[in-house]
C-alpha cells in the first residue's frame, strides 16, 4: 500500500503542475489516469485492473484521442491513417520541443509513464 500511495502522490504532483502549465491537458489526464490509480489494490482479480491500466497508457489515450477527434469531425480515420496521425502528433511534439524549446511534453512523459509503471508494481505485487 506504501508504493500506491507514492504513485498516487506523484500522480497527483504530475496533474497539480500540469494543470498550472496547461489545464485542459491536466483535466484529460486526469479523467483517463486517476480512475485506475484509485481502482488497482495489490490483490484480487488482477486482469480487468489489467486491462484497464493498458487502456489508460499516455499513448494509447493519445491514439484513441486522435480517433475521437476524426469521429467527431465526422470524418473517421481508418487504423492506418489514425496511426500516422498518432505518430505526427508526437513529431509535433517532440518538434515544438525542439525548435521553440515546449518542454511540455518531454516533462510530461518523464513524469507520466513512472507513475503507470509504479500502478504496474502495485497490481503485480506479491
């Protein structure tokens, strides 16, 4: 229960500071992260905690964004093209950061996947 309550504090640092630096992005991060924090415990059924953590990764969140998003312009996007929107915006991303110095996402990512991997040790702890 300790190394839940780590990553549920740095996941609660993670949103805290994100949503001073750009609020719709902490908001959608927390509707899709916080949920399963709350949710994984290190015993029981261990599957649909499972399943749930895998469909709450950062990226596959901004995969299924990108097909919410051509859904919503009622111009689906097939998996194929989906996936080359999915890796533009982490071009873009990593382009931003790169040319005009948004040290946004890599921040974003450096604090994200620990606390999914830590949820990961707190559902298969023995």
């Amino acid at each position: 229960m300790t190394l839940k309550l780590l990553a549920l504090l740095a996941l609660a640092l993670l949103l805290t500071c994100l949503a001073l630096l750009n609020f719709s992005l902490g908001f959608l991060l927390g509707v899709t992260l916080v949920p399963p924090a709350a949710a994984v415990r290190p015993g029981g059924n261990r599957l649909p905690l499972a399943i749930l953590l895998v469909l709450t990764t950062p990226g596959l969140s901004l995969f299924l964004a990108v097909l919410v998003e051509r859904e919503l312009l009622e111009a689906p996007a097939g998996l194929g093209e989906a996936w080359q929107r999915f890796l533009g915006a982490l071009g873009q991303g990593l382009l931003q950061e790169h040319l005009h110095g948004a040290h946004l996402s890599p921040l974003l990512a450096l604090g994200a996947y620990p606390c999914w991997l830590l949820l990961w040790n707190v559902l298969f702890w023995k």
